[in-house]
C-alpha cells in the first residue's frame, strides 16, 4: 500500500515538472504548480511569492489574505535554516510555508494553508515541489531582475519625477480648457466649442497616462499603499457604469447585478481605478456598435468566503493563446493589437496589484477575435 501510495506521489511530481518545463514566462510556471497544489485533497490555499529588492513579489496565489500572511512568509525567507514548517493559522486551519532557494540565500516562500498538518508523506513531496520551484522560478531569472535592479530604480524614480513635474502644467491647461469650454457650450454655435473639448479630452487622457506610470514606480518601490473602509462594490462599478455609458455612443453597455449590496472593506479610489479600467478596455478593444455586457454577483470561493464577482465580458479582438496569463505583466500587450490601439500595455499589471492587496483575484478567458471576459472576485465582509 506505501509503495502504490509513493509510486503515486512520484508520478504526480513528475507530470507538474514535466508540464511546467514546457511553459517558459515564470508566472504561468508558478501558477501550474499552485494549480497542481489547490488539486490535492486538504488544502484550501496557496500562493507563490518571490523576494526582490526587499519586497514580495505574487507570482500566484489562490484563496490567501497577503497582508495575514507576510509577516510569516518575510520571516521564513530572513531565516538562516528552516522554520518548523507548519504553524497553526486559524483554529482549524494549518499555514506551511516551504523556503525556495538555498538554506542561506532564501528566493522566496511556497504557502499552503489546509485543514491538517501534511504527514510526512506528503510533506516530502511538497519539499520536492519547493526544490523545483526554486531550480525553475529563482535560477536565472531573478538573478537577472537583481541585477538589473539598480538601474531599473533609477529610471522609475525619473518617471516618477518627471510625471510629477509634467502634470502640473497639464492641470492648469485642463482647468483652463474646461473653463473657455463651460462659457462655449452656452452657444451652440460656437466654432471653437469642438476644438475645446477635443483638448479638454486629451489633456485629461494624458494626465491618466501619468498616472499609471507614477502608479508603476509606487508598485516598484513596494506594496501599493491601500487605504481600506467600508465600502460598497456594487454602488463603485454603478457608477463606472453610469459614467461610461453617458460619455460612450459607440457602444451598448449592459449592466446585471446592481441591485444587491456588497459589502466589504475596499479602497475606493483604486477599486473603482481597477473597474474602470477593466470596462475600458473592453470598450477600447471592441468594434464601433459591439456589446459591453457588465455582470455583477456575490458567490463563494472554494473556502465558502463570501466574494463579489465581477465579469465584463467584450465582443472584440480577443487575446491569442498563450497570451491570457502575459496580458497582465508590465507593458504586455497583445501581439494581435501592437501598433494598432494606444495605450502603454500597464492598465491591467496595476488593476492586479491592486486586487491583490485587497486579498482578491483577477483573470481572463478569451477566445481570439471573438470576446473577452475579464474576472474579478474580492473578498466581501462576513
């Protein structure tokens, strides 16, 4: 019987190391393994983190609350040996977290959380799993984001300085435009009533570009600061809704679900940052007269959480395979849709860092040029 039982365990590792050699972006990698993991019986969470200039960076994660558990997973990657692998999370729950990396040049941190300490058994081939992550995750890949790491903070604090210094004039042009514009629409006729709003548009479309690129630097010098209350999701995407649909003509925006309270602790500013960008890229990337369709629900995760759901759901270019999982890494962007529609590739690399510090989730489904389907599920309160 412990022979069939190991022979099993075997062949399991074998198939992830074998699926994951043939995927080469890291963070598909890492989120085959945490697939593999959330498959086995008894455990209710996982995440993948690496360690990069100080700061923890998801590769993936699944069902974890990241501000309960950094303090854990930053104190197993500082330690000189290992840590007693398990340790009690909540009352009926156990955390384990496995060092990737040497004994004393910790990479990162794979975490589970499930109903009961592994048995031995098990807790050697999660070790194995660890081992090949760090050989796979950590080697070379991020010796060369270390590497590069001092130049790389470099240029962010100049984008960071120079959006700074840019926007200033921005918003003096856009206040001024916004005041001759308001004095123009009294008269219908006025001739420079289009010219007026066409610059009114494009300042504040351009301010919005440096934003995202002070949003990049803040990601990069580490965790996006969120400030979290109580706040209502449903009320946040009906009003990004009710926005677009009045500045939008283009196209028809369904909206399903408004009409019941999600409660949660959300930061409003950035949550509705994080909608508003997910809608508009699927009216961005949808044809002129195409469907918006905007579904809003609560349901559950597989731990029984309380979480509300949202879906956008496009009719436009799609994203090719092998791509939906890139589609979220910092200036990705679709090699169907390079050089045909503006942007900087950078709206959903932040939507992420921004539902991953509410304890969420955000993915994509997709088929090629005939829609898209952005999901967002953030935790709700009890």
């Amino acid at each position: 019987m412990n022979f069939q039982h190991d022979h099993e365990h075997m062949a399991a590792l074998l198939d992830l190391m074998l699926a994951m050699s043939k995927v080469t972006d890291m963070r598909a990698r890492a989120q085959q393994a945490l697939d593999w993991l959330i498959a086995r019986e008894g455990i209710v969470a996982s995440g993948i983190w690496l360690s990069q200039a100080g700061d923890l960076v998801c590769l993936a994660r699944w069902n974890i609350d990241m501000d309960a558990v950094e303090p854990a997973i930053r104190a197993a990657i500082a330690a000189a040996f290992s840590l007693p692998p398990t340790s009690v999370y909540q009352q009926d729950r156990r955390l384990t977290i496995l060092p990737l990396g040497a004994a004393n040049d910790r990479q990162g941190a794979l975490v589970m959380i499930s109903q009961a300490p592994p048995d031995p058994r098990e807790l050697l081939l999660l070790q194995a799993v660890a081992a090949h992550l760090s050989a796979t995750l950590t080697w070379p890949e991020l010796r060369v984001s270390q590497a590069a790491g001092a130049m790389d903070r470099e240029w962010e604090e100049f984008l960071a300085h120079a959006a700074h210094e840019i926007k200033n004039p921005l918003s003096s042009i856009k206040g001024y435009a916004d005041l001759l514009l308001r004095r123009a629409a009294k008269d219908p006729a006025d001739p420079y009533y289009k010219g007026l709003a066409t610059i009114s548009h494009q300042v504040g479309r351009t301010t919005s570009l440096l934003e995202q690129l002070s949003d990049i630097t803040r990601i990069s010098a580490g965790p996006l600061a969120i400030d979290r209350h109580a706040a209502d999701f449903a009320q946040i995407v009906e009003q990004v809704v009710q926005e677009y649909q009045s500045a939008d003509h283009l196209h028809t925006i369904t909206f399903d679900g408004a009409d019941t309270a999600l409660l949660g602790r959300f930061d409003h500013a950035r949550i509705t940052q994080v909608v508003s960008s997910v809608i508009g890229n699927a009216l961005k990337f949808s044809l002129d007269g195409g469907v918006v369709s905007v579904l809003l629900q609560r349901s559950r995760a597989d731990d029984g959480q309380a979480v509300a759901h949202l879906a956008v759901s496009d009719t436009g270019v799609g994203v090719p395979k092998g791509e939906q999982e890139q589609i979220f890494e910092r200036f990705f962007r679709g090699s169907n849709v390079r050089g045909t529609y503006a942007g900087l590739g950078v709206g959903l690399y932040i939507a992420r860092a921004i539902v991953d510090r509410h304890g969420g989730r955000i993915w994509l489904e997709s088929q090629p040029g005939l829609r898209t389907t952005c999901h967002m599920a953030l935790p709700l309160a009890a």
